[in-house]
C-alpha cells in the first residue's frame, strides 16, 4: 500500500517537472516574440519571462517535457 503511494507520488513529481519543461520553452517563444514585437515598457516584462522561462528549462531540463508527453521524436 506504501509503495503505491510513493509510485504515485514519484509520477506526479515526473508529470511537474516534465509540465515545467513544456511551460519554459511556451514561455522563451512567447517572450522572444513579444521582446522583437512589443514597445519599450512591455519589453522589460519580456525579459522578465525570457529569464524565468530559463530558470525552468535549467530546472526542469530542456527536452523531459517532450520526452514525456511524446511531442518530438
């Protein structure tokens, strides 16, 4: 019964972190779009989400998000 309960945990854990994956890299596109299409005021946010989407593809490694879901082979 334990070790059903830490599968499913480790599985959730391994879904997160591969969602953390897909959410970086939606995130570095939209934020270079954004930063080579938006005025000066905006493109400061844009920064800010090309910077975060990073943190999250260094965290959550870059390619585990389309390992998991079967995106890319």
């Amino acid at each position: 019964m334990m070790c059903d309960y830490f599968d499913a945990v480790g599985e959730s854990i391994e879904f997160l972190i591969a969602l953390g994956s897909l959410v970086g890299a939606l995130g570095l596109i939209i934020g270079i779009i954004g930063w080579l299409s938006l005025g000066q005021f905006q493109r400061h946010k844009m920064i800010g989400v090309i910077m975060g989407s990073v943190v999250l593809l260094v965290l959550c490694g870059a390619s585990t998000g389309f390992k998991y879901f079967h995106i890319y082979h």
